[in-house]
C-alpha cells in the first residue's frame, strides 16, 4: 500500500510504525474472508482493509477521527483472524492499537459512551469491585429485557452464581508433586477468579501432579489487556509494570521462575506483548521482553512437561472451541487438541472454528448486536458437533457461550485435571 507521510510526520516513531504496517498490505483481501464483522455485515469498511484505509487517512491527515472511524474501529473485535489469513503479515493488531489509543486521546464520545469506558476499567480488573457489581447485576437481572441495549445486555451476562475470595486471591506457594521440574508462576487473574476459581484451582492441581511448584506472586493483577483494548495506553502500561515487577520479586524471593503460566488466553497474547508495549521505555523494554519471552499458556507447559497417564473412566466426547487470543492471537492450535486426546477424549472442532464468538473482552458489553449475533452462530455450530461438552481456554468464551451451546462449558484444564487424578468438573456433575 503506498503512503504519503511528511518527513516531518515520520519523525513521529507512531507514525514510522504505522508506515511500516500500512506499506506491507497488497490489498488482496484475503482478511475479508475470516472478518467476523465482515461475514456478518457485508461492509468493506467493517472488514480488516477497510479499517485499514480508514487508519491510513486518519493518519496522513494528521485529522482528528471522525464519527466514521470511530464506528468501524469500535465494531472490531480485535479477534486476530485476519492476521492468520494474511498472506503479507500486517501486523494489524498493533496498528488497530495505535488507532484506538488515538481515538481516546482526541475523539470526545456521547456521554454515556464515556461512563461506560469510564466505569469497566474502575471496576472488572479488581475482584472486590466486580464481585459487587455483579451481586447488583444479579439482583437486576429480571429486568435484562426491558432494558435498551448495552445496559439490557450487561445484565444478561450476569452469572447465576457469584463466587466469594478463594484460597487463590493471596499469594502463595504451592509444592510439586514429587521431583520439581519446573518452577512456575501462576497469573490468577481478575475476572476469572470472581466468575469461575475452579480454573484456577484446577490448574494448580495439573501442574503439580506433574512436577511444577507454582508460585502465586504478591502484586500481580490485572494483565491490562481490558484498558489496552480500549486505548487507554498509560492505565495498561502501569498495569503491565506491576506485573512484571511482581513476577521480578517472586524470582528474587523464591528462585528462577521458568515460566509465566496463563489459563485464560486473552491475558496470555497480552502478556505475550509486553515487550512490544514498553518497547520504548529504556529502562524496563528488556525487562518486559524478559517476561513475554518466558510467557506460557498452560497448555504449552503441559506439552513440555507430558501429560500423565489417563485414569480408565468413560469420558463424555469434547467440542474444542478455540478462542481467538488462542488460535489467532497466540498461534497455539494442536497442543490443546492433543492433550484432550492423550487425556482420552474424542475431540470435536466446530465448523467456522476460526470464527470468533463474539466475547472479545468487553465487546459483548459495547456492541450487543453484533455479539449476539456471533455468540448465536458460534453456538449452532458447537452444537452441530454432537459433542456433549464444550472445552476453551479462555474465561470470556466460557461466559459467552455456556447458556447457548445446550451442555456443559468447561475450560481445558478442568478436563485434564480430572483425566489424571482430580476432581469431575463442577459442571459434569
């Protein structure tokens, strides 16, 4: 794609950046083909190389965005999936990035828009908060159909069940099982811990039945993935920082940590790129690089450790949903599949498994439409299996999708926990 910048604007490493990005793309419109938005919609604008014209004048422009921009950029889940299909690797998940942070920076958004994006960053990456809040969501929850829109569909997404601080909310070390192979910290998260700590409890049962000691790190938090995607780069940069200083502290005290487990694979691709987040800050772009090069999701770590013989049991046949941050974000497609089959499973991949389901963080919050649509076709699909389970690896698709798919919703570590000597999942029994 050819670009017009000044050399003055060019001077601006955003703008170099994006340079870069843009002149890589050939216009083929393969990314098109896999844009759930695009699918969905049928407007070249709302497909990845719309967005990427609409970027491209916001930038040469030097404009501020317009209500256009903003619509288009807002409707895109950030899935990925046009990375996968990308025949000229446009790094479009850094350049959406940029658009969205400048899009906080100069664009002034109705008013209520502005109370939502300001309330969801106060309040889901703190347990606390959020368990309150979904207590009055809960509370409300009968009234979700007369409510209009995003508020009617926030109520919705209420869980039945709100889950009271676990063991897990502190931090603590946990022995292996036998000779140490590894030595391992555990991100618990924010969201996950308060919607669903048996993931959490699961997955420090399978690491040290096969030979981790895990270490849960005081200070660590939200991953920032929630204010990043937003464009609030300063709150997401902070959030960063204090992880990787956390997981600094927890080596400094407990010895070299080989590796950063996520279970949720929405943090994992985020933790994955904080390297490239601070990549500018000379005083810490080596120490996050350190962190996401050391960055696993738990099934890659399972796949270097090997998993332990399966108990004999019956075991129900599996539909694999892979989460976008999972197949598309961090390109981990066979070692979850795999280890379901070594667990002893018969495992299923839906048809359009490459299609999101329309949770992508917030999105089924901000764009309910367009989410209940996706959520409503990935469902069918799952369904279309014959599978009486579904597993993912990560907590927003599990919340999507567990009211809509017809069986039980489980993440993967719960079903490999129990093939190898842990408890039946919460949700088979």
């Amino acid at each position: 794609m050819q670009t017009t910048f000044s050399l003055a604007q060019m001077a601006d490493p955003h703008i170099a950046q994006a340079n870069d990005i843009l002149r890589k793309c050939v216009h083929c419109g393969f990314c098109t083909a896999t844009c759930p938005t695009y699918v969905l919609l049928g407007n070249e604008l709302d497909s990845p190389r719309g967005r990427i014209y609409l970027i491209k004048g916001l930038l040469e422009e030097g404009a501020k965005p317009t209500e256009q921009h903003v619509t288009h950029i807002d409707r895109c889940l950030t899935c990925l999936s046009c990375m996968t299909t990308c025949p000229a690797s446009v790094d479009y998940m850094h350049l959406v990035d940029d658009a969205r942070a400048k899009i906080e920076r100069e664009y002034k958004r109705p008013f209520m828009d502005r109370l939502l994006r300001g309330l969801l960053p106060l309040v889901l990456p703190y347990p606390d908060r959020f368990r309150v809040m979904l207590l009055g969501a809960w509370l409300a929850r009968p009234l979700a159909r007369i409510m209009p829109g995003r508020l009617g569909a926030m109520l919705r997404l209420a869980p039945k069940r709100i889950h009271a601080p676990t063991e897990m909310d502190r931090p603590q070390v946990y022995k292996a099982e036998g000779p140490m192979k590894k030595r391992v910290a555990l991100m618990t998260g924010c969201a996950q811990k308060v919607l669903n700590p048996a993931i959490n409890d699961a997955t420090v049962r399978l690491l040290t039945r096969h030979g981790c000691e895990v270490v849960v790190a005081d200070g660590q938090g939200c991953c920032g993935a929630l204010v990043h995607h937003m464009g609030k780069d300063e709150q997401s940069h902070a959030q960063a920082i204090a992880n990787i200083e956390a997981w600094e502290r927890a080596e400094a005290t407990h010895g070299t940590i080989d590796a950063i487990v996520i279970n949720a694979s929405g943090c994992g691709t985020t933790v994955k790129d904080y390297g490239w987040m601070l990549r500018r800050d000379e005083a810490l772009a080596a120490r996050a690089k350190a962190i996401s090069d050391k960055t696993k999701d738990v099934t890659e770590v399972m796949m270097d450790l090997g998993l332990n013989a399966p108990i004999p049991e019956d075991k129900p046949v599996v539909a694999y949903h892979s989460a976008c941050s999972m197949q598309h974000g961090q390109k981990l497609t066979k070692p979850p599949k795999e280890l379901l089959a070594q667990a002893g499973f018969e495992v299923r991949e839906p048809a359009e498994s490459h299609l999101c389901c329309g949770s992508a963080g917030t999105y089924n919050m901000m764009q309910p439409e367009i989410s209940g649509r996706l959520k409503t076709r990935k469902a069918g699909n799952v369904k279309g299996t014959g599978a009486q389970v579904m597993a993912t690896g990560n907590i927003g698709c599990m919340v999507q999708l567990e009211d809509a798919v017809g069986m039980p919703v489980v993440h993967t570590v719960e079903l490999l926990d129990w093939a190898t000597g842990g408890p039946k999942p919460a949700g088979l029994a």
